[in-house]
C-alpha cells in the first residue's frame, strides 16, 4: 500500500443512480469510477449481501438461480425477528442487528429515527474490524443514507460508495451498487466487502410480497448476486484464495405490503452462507439474525472476546441444544386455531434422558399448553400476538415453554402446575455446579416459577425463584455440592391459572 493512500474513500452519486420501479424496468446505471481501495492482505475474504424487505418464502416462488444454488452449495437459516416494545421490524432495527451482532436492547435502535443507539459498546461490523484488524481493506456500497449517516454499516470502511435518494423520497439504486461492487471484487483486491440492495423494500411496500413485481424485483437482485460472484471467481488470485459469502434480509413484508409489526410475514429473516467449512444443503434451526458478525469473524480468523456481549455465534455451529433434537418429531396444531396445519411446531414429548412432572397438573385446557411443551417460534409465537412473546430473541430453534395463558383458552379445571426436570449431572468430587440456560418470563398475579436442586435422587430444594419479568435474557446459577454427592438434577416448576408463561432453552450444566 502506498504511503500516500488514504484509507478513507468516499464516493457519493446522486439521484442518477439506477432503480428498479415497481412496474419492473430497470434503467442503466450510472457511470463513473469506482473508489481505490488499499491492497488487502487476507487469504480470508468475504462478501455480505443485503437484499432489504426479501422474504425468504418469496425467494421459493421467484427465479433466482443464484440464490437457490448457494442454497445447495451452503448452509440456509431462517428466523423470525422481535417485535415491539423490543423493536419494530424495520430496517433501521434489522440492519443495526446484522450489523453489530446483537439484539436491539444491546444496539438500542428501536425504529428508524436511531433514536438511542449504542454503537460505541457495540460497533458496526466493519468499524469492528477498523479495531481489530485495520490491516483489512474494506468496502461498502450503500443507498438507504441512514447506513451510512447513522454509523451502522460504512463506518470503518475504507472506502465506500453512499447513493441519495432524490427529493421526492429514497430511490434506490441497485443497478449502480452492483456494477461498483462488481468492479471492486474483480479488479481490486478488497478483504471484505459490505453490498446493499435497496429495491426489493420499495417493491414490497408499492406492490406487496405477494405480488409478481416483488417476484420480479427478487430476480433482478439474484441477477447482481449473480454478476458479483462471477467477478469474484474471475480474480486472478481467486485460486489462492478463501471467499465466504453471506446474504441476509433485515426484516420481512406483509402479502398487501408493509412492515414494521408483530405478523410473522413482517418478522421473517434468513442468513445463507457459503465458503470454507460451511456445510452445503445445511438446513439448521437455531440460525439467528445475530450470526452474520460471528460468521464472518470465523471466516476471518478472528476470535470473539466474551467481552464483547455478541448475541450471535457462526451459522456453521450448532448450539448443542438437547431440545433442538426434537426438531424431526413436532406435531401440527390441536386445538389451536390461528396456527396453519402446515406448521409443525410442538411436542409434549421431552429429549432423552428429560422429564415432565405433570401429577398436579389441572385438566382440559389447550392441548398443545398442557404441561411444558417443546415448540418453535414459528408455533408458539404465532398463538396470540403482541403479548410480547415475540420477544423471544435468545431461544433458538426448538426451545420448553410452559404457558397457562394459552393453556386456559378452553375450558379447564384446576391449576397448572407443571415441572421439567433435567436429567441427572455427574457431581462427584466437584464442590459446585453451574447451571446456564436462557429465559423468557412474564410474572402475573400469583404465579410461580422456581429453579430446583435435587442431589443424589433427594428432595428437591429451590435454588431460585422468579418474581418479575425477565425479557430474553440468558442466566447463570451457581450451586454448592453437598458433601457425599455424586449426582443433580435440576427442576424447573411452573405454576399458574391464567396467568403469563416461562420459556427455558440452552440448557447446560458445569461442575467445578
């Protein structure tokens, strides 16, 4: 790199830029040259696609070989998002979240005004790696200004292309980014590279996701897709080196169009990613929006420090959850009404080595509620909105919930009273054990949730108990081993009679 080189380069165009409208013409892009960026010095390379509103059920539908190939070829997550009081399903929540690596009471942006961002805990993705690694040349090519205006994508970057919108509102410019970011993966040598695709949220919004235009306007982003990793194969050094490509979607659209509530269509999103040690046709259930940061620090070979608080882990590693086992053996609805039969998303039937104490447990109710149930976010928070169970962020994939709310939505008698119970934790000769695991729990009237300890098959004794909300939040409890004991369990109880719920997920225990 030449001492002369400044590594900070901007170029701003303006309202020239190409976009796509929702009738789906598609005018030339503008022309001019793209920025020089510093020579990289990584092996290591990866390119982040943002295609902003796409539903990821939309992507079936439309012509997107390129997207459908990296499908096979890679490892496909989908997820549902949060939803308010946590954040709105907006883009402003959604790409903050991609790009920092963790949920919006971390990040703090809420909505679009950004109002309470906290980028300086939790940094963007590229002005992270301006810290770690100032060595890597870094590009992103943006036209919604907020990613750039408000620090949440280019900061750090060393060169960055920001389009405006014109004065009648935000026009995006997909063409323009794509033929910039094209040049920059064939003729330069950048280490990571930001791409954002703005169009299929203006389609979304005029003609809905249900439409053939925002089919449409999908096929011409999975045409740039396209375009961009054939530049990146005809690099020279391509042989030598060692790309990862990721592309994600920072919320959903309703059918009618729109965004920014609690339906599930608005809080749709997926990470797909190929590249090295990403398993191809993977379908895992416990990705979440979060892992696109920890997924390119892996690719890169940059340790995550505890430190920083990052919600996520990379897409290529399970959480070893034993409840995601489960997956395979969920049922369809029973009594429930508002969820499709097509949705298979609860069991009653605990992991191996699990159990469910149910022998004080009332009668009737709803099937599904009756007890702790082992379900997904796509069932679950799909049974009532906006009682705040979309704010189920930290569980991931399949995940122990008892609800008597739910449960007391047909007719019963008695109480619900339910306990799960761990199985047995070798303890011997350890003088304590560490239970970790992550909770969602809403505390009304006189309910009760406690946490047992029960050593060597004796009387269980509480250990915690839960008397106000706790909202996602991932816990640890550290107990002392009796002397003598060799073995514990650990039980969760439920009680309640129309009152709230208690969600249980990643549990682990340690001795020390």
């Amino acid at each position: 790199m030449s001492p002369a080189l400044s590594r900070r380069t901007v170029l701003t165009a303006g309202a020239a830029g190409a976009a796509l409208g929702a009738a789906g013409t598609l005018a030339a892009p503008r022309a001019h040259a793209a920025p020089t960026l510093p020579n990289g010095t990584s092996q290591n390379k990866v390119l982040v696609i943002g295609m902003d509103g796409v539903r990821h059920d939309r992507i079936d539908a439309a012509h997107a070989p390129h997207l459908k190939a990296m499908m096979r070829d890679g490892t496909y997550g989908t997820s549902l998002l949060y939803a308010n009081p946590m954040a709105a399903t907006s883009s402003g929540p959604g790409w903050s979240t991609i790009s920092t690596g963790v949920w919006p009471d971390k990040h703090g942006v809420r909505d679009n005004t950004f109002t309470g961002r906290n980028y300086t805990a939790y940094p963007g993705l590229l002005a992270r790696l301006a810290r770690l690694r100032p060595e890597l040349s870094t590009y992103a090519a943006v036209d919604w200004k907020p990613l750039d205006t408000q620090g949440t994508v280019t900061a750090g970057a060393d060169a960055k292309l920001v389009l405006d919108g014109d004065r009648d509102g935000y026009v995006a410019h997909d063409a323009t980014i794509a033929a910039e970011a094209e040049s920059v993966l064939r003729d330069q040598n950048p280490d990571v590279v930001f791409v954002y695709f703005g169009q299929s949220d203006i389609v979304g919004h005029h003609a809905g996701a249900a439409s053939q235009a925002y089919l449409d306007v999908i096929a011409v982003q999975d045409a740039y897709v396209g375009r961009l990793l054939a530049a990146i194969e005809a690099r020279p050094s391509y042989a030598a080196e060692r790309w990862t490509v990721l592309v994600t979607t920072d919320h959903g659209h309703l059918d009618a169009g729109g965004h920014g509530g609690s339906a599930v269509a608005e809080r749709r999103t997926f990470v797909l990613a190929t590249g090295p040690g990403i398993a191809a046709g993977a379908r895992p259930v416990d990705t979440r929006l979060v892992d696109v940061v920890p997924t390119v620090l892996r690719q890169l070979g940059i340790p995550v420090d505890p430190a920083w608080g990052l919600d996520g882990k990379p897409i290529q590693e399970r959480s070893g959850d034993p409840f995601d086992a489960l997956h395979g053996s969920l049922s369809a609805r029973v009594d429930e009404t508002g969820i499709p039969t097509s949705v298979l998303g609860f069991t009653h039937t605990p992991p191996s080595g699990w159990s469910v104490i149910n022998s004080a447990m009332g009668t009737g109710g709803v099937t599904e509620w009756r007890g702790w149930s082992f379900a997904t976010d796509e069932f679950w928070s799909r049974t009532q909105r906006d009682q705040s169970r979309e704010l189920n962020v930290r569980a991931r994939g399949v995940f122990a919930v008892a609800d008597s709310d739910e449960w007391a939505d047909k007719a019963f008698s008695g109480t619900y009273d339910s306990t799960l119970v761990t199985p047995a934790h070798d303890v011997t000769g350890k003088a304590n054990v560490r239970l970790d695991f992550t909770t969602l729990y809403r505390q009304e009237g006189a309910q009760t949730a406690q946490i047992l300890a029960s050593f060597n098959g004796g009387a269980p004794t509480v250990v915690k108990s839960y008397t106000s909300d706790v909202i996602s939040r991932p816990q640890s409890l550290t107990v002392p081993v009796p002397v003598g004991a060799s073995s514990v369990s650990f039980r969760f109880r439920y009680t309640g009679s129309n009152n709230w719920y208690w969600v249980i997920d990643g549990v682990k225990l340690t001795t020390s």
